[in-house]
C-alpha cells in the first residue's frame, strides 16, 4: 500500500511536470549581451591662456601747440607767403620752389607705430605735412588749406604691379562715420606720384618720382587707410611685410611722437634764432654823452640907485635912451650856462642848468646858386663851341658828383637848350618876315626899309659872351 501510494504520487509528479511542459512549450531563451551608451572621454584639464596685448596708440605730444589757424601764420612767414583763395579763405604757398615741385616730394617715408611718417628737411615740414590739405590751383598753383588736426601724414595710397603711390588729400576729403577717411578717385588721380616698390624706403626727390601716368594708375588699386584711434590719427598705407618682400630691408617701426617732437624741436629753434636776429638788426639811438658844463663867474647882484619919480614924457625918452640888452652866444650849441640863485634863507650859492637855444644857420640863398649855375653851364657851352678840335691826352677823371648835382646839371642843360632853340625859333620867324615884308615892297615899287638896330638878329652864329 505504502508502495503504491509511493507510486502514484511519483506518477503523479511525472504527469504534472509533463503537463507543464506541454503549457510552456520547450523553449530555450538564450541572454544576448546588453549594447553599452558611448561615453565620451574626460575633456582635458583647461590651460589658460593670456589675452593679446592691445597695442594703444596715445597722440604724441606737440612741442608747437598750435589751437587755431592763426598759430600758422607767423611761423610760415620768412618760407612764403599768405593768399585768399575763393572757396578756401587764407592759405599758404612757398616761395623759391621748382616747376617741377608738388607737396610729399622731397624727403622719405619713415614706419612708426601710427603708420608711415613722411619725414622732411624743409623748413615748413612740420605744419605743412602734418596738419592741413593741399591743392593745385590754377591761378596760384599748390596751396595749403590749414588745419588744425595732426597727423603722420595726410595723403591717399595706391599700390600694385610693383609700384607704390601717394597724393596730398584735398580739402574735401572728410572722415566719415565709422572714422575712415573718404575721398573721391577722380579728385586727386592728377596728383598720385610713383616709386617702384622696391625703392620705397629710399629718399625721394621731385626728379625721381613718376608723375600722373595712367598706365600705372589703371594697374593699381586704392589702398587709403586711414582712421583715428584714441584721437590720434593712423594712416596705414603699404604693408610693411610687402615693402619688406620687394626691397630686401627690414622696415623697423619707429615711436611717432620721437619724429614728431624731434621735428617741431627744429622748427622752434629756428624760429626763435629767426626773431633773436631780427631785434638785433633793430637800430638802437646812440646816447650822446653831454659836453662838460663850463659855469660862468658869479657876478654881484647890481643895486640901481632910487631915481627921482618922472613924469610920461621923460619915461619915454630914458626907455629910448636905455641900451638894449645884448644875450651873449654860446661858445657850443650843447652848452649850458648857469643861472645863479641866491634864496633869502640861505646865503649859499646854488646853481641851475638850462639848455642854450639852438644857433640859428643863415638860410641858403638857392635861387642865387641856381642862377650862378646856369651861367656856369652857359659859359661852359660857350667855351667848348670856340675851343679848337685837338686830340689831346685824356684828362684826369674829375671826382663823381653827388646825384642831386648832377641831376641840377643836367636839367640847367635842358633848360639852356630850351631857350636856344625858343631863340633860333624867333630869329628864323623875323627873318622871314623881313623877307616877306621886301618882296611886298618891291612889288609895290618901294625901296626896302633899313633892318632895325631892335630887330632880333639870328643866333645860328654863336659869339662868346
């Protein structure tokens, strides 16, 4: 019993694990592994890095502190001279340049820190170069408009095909809104002249530049650059690497307010050397040392004796019987004479000096001096018409004459001439006269009347006085 209920519940076991089977049907799951996310790496630790430096371009100081247009006019004086020109107002224009002379064409170009510096030995560079606008004008040619703004240079660039050019900015030229510098081509393509490339950093002179050719003009492009920066304007120009590339030179930039103030240090001594020279040609009055004072002998006061009281009439004879009173001429003109004094209070002589009036000079007597040399020069005439031809030694020169002598000579000489020709003139009318006078007496049968002792006689013949 024991056995079979073993059985049966193995059995049972048996059929219950079957059926279980048949449920769940004999299937085999096999575990895949799981796809894994990526996971990127870990971002390196961070480095820092220091920011570039901001180069900072401060405006160079002014050794000429130059507020208004009028700061220009004394300092560029002994270099030219100050127009009015319609449309600009006052401008400047050099004296003693060359035809061939127009503004950035002598010196050179120097690289700083606010681009290319045009660095000049004339006189005016400074002003001229630096601050103001230039422009040709027909009736007075180049022209400096002044301004009061500084600059390294104000002029447009142009560049290519080898060549490098620049111009003076006009006066229209104008900075725009974004601080750039606008100008019209066609306003200044005339006065663009050219280097080559490689010869940019080299001195540049009137006759070595090419001047307004328009086959280089077309082969180049614009390249003005100009812009203000902390109130101090930069004008770029050529890249220094290029200019480097094409002249085989090392462009070192130099500090601008070094060129500036060693520019304008020269201007300023010359023009206090200028002022110095002009106050010591000023001639100063000589001071005249006074002659020395030669008092006169004190004389005794002179006491007149009480006269008697007289009547109108013998007043009036004493006046005409009393000496007049005779002033005594200096010896000098500059000589004093001593007046002496005594006050009631004090006995002691004091002395006190007054100026002698002047000498009066007897006046000249001209107009007998003119008549003395009319005679003279009459006289003279006179002599050299009867005095024979003969070629004699050359006589001694007599000492030159004063011009406002001969001037007299010369113009008695004229005056004689006048009236020998007035006198000729009459004599010949007389003479004909007379002559019409007998023809009209023979005419009428009568006999001709005797010549005056009065009539005037012809002076063709000269008889000496």
């Amino acid at each position: 019993m024991n056995l079979s209920k073993q059985s049966l519940n193995g059995i049972g076991l048996i059929l219950c694990g079957a059926a279980t089977l048949a449920l769940t049907g004999c299937t085999t799951y096999v575990q895949s592994p799981q796809a894994s996310a990526y996971v990127p790496p870990p971002a390196p630790a961070p480095v820092y890095q220091a920011p570039a430096p901001v180069v900072v371009v401060e405006a160079p100081p002014a050794v000429i502190v130059i507020r208004s247009e009028r700061d220009f006019y004394e300092p560029l004086n002994p270099y030219g001279e100050w127009v009015a020109v319609p449309g600009y107002g006052r401008c400047w224009r050099p004296a003693r340049r060359s035809a061939e002379w127009r503004p950035y064409s002598e010196g050179h170009w120097e690289r700083t820190d606010a681009g290319w510096y045009w660095e000049s030995d004339e006189p005016w560079a400074w002003a001229t170069y630096h601050y103001g606008r230039w422009d040709l004008v027909p009736r007075f040619g180049w022209v400096w408009v002044p301004q009061t703004e500084w600059a390294p240079a104000w002029v447009a660039w142009r560049q290519g095909a080898g060549y490098v050019g620049w111009a003076p900015l006009p006066p229209s030229a104008r900075f725009s809104s974004g601080g750039v510098v606008e100008v019209r081509d066609e306003a200044i393509a005339p006065h663009f002249v050219f280097v080559e490339e490689r010869r940019m950093l080299e001195p540049v002179r009137p006759t070595t530049v090419i001047v307004n050719n328009t086959t280089v003009i077309n082969q180049t492009v614009n390249i003005t650059k100009i812009k203000v920066v902390n109130k101090t304007v930069i004008n770029e120009g050529p890249r220094p690497e290029n200019v480097e590339r094409a002249s085989g030179r090392r462009v070192q930039p130099v500090a601008v307010r070094e060129l500036r103030q060693k520019d304008e240090n020269e201007a300023d001594n010359r023009h206090r050397h200028a002022r110095t020279d002009s106050d010591q040609k000023v001639e100063r009055p000589t001071s005249v040392a006074p002659e020395p004072q030669r008092p006169a002998p004190a004389s005794a006061p002179i006491t007149q004796p009480s006269a008697p009281r007289r009547g109108n009439n013998d007043e009036r004879e004493a006046r005409r019987e009393r000496p007049m009173p005779v002033t005594p001429t200096p010896r000098f003109q500059n000589e004093t004479r001593p007046v002496v004094t005594a006050p009631p209070s004090s006995p002691a002589m004091q002395t006190e000096t007054r100026p002698a009036p002047a000498v009066r000079q007897p006046e000249r007597d001209l107009k007998a001096e003119k008549e003395m040399e009319k005679e003279a020069a009459r006289n003279r005439k006179a002599a050299e018409r009867q005095a024979p031809k003969v070629t004699a030694a050359p006589a001694p020169v007599a000492p030159a004459q004063s011009e406002p002598n001969k001037q007299a000579v010369r113009q008695m000489e004229r005056q004689a001439e006048k009236e020998t020709k007035a006198q000729e003139k009459a004599a010949a009318k007389a003479a004909k006269e007379q002559a019409d006078q007998e023809k009209n007496q023979k005419k009428k049968g009568q006999r001709p009347a005797p010549a005056s002792a009065n009539a005037p006689v012809s002076t063709n013949s000269v008889v000496a006085p």
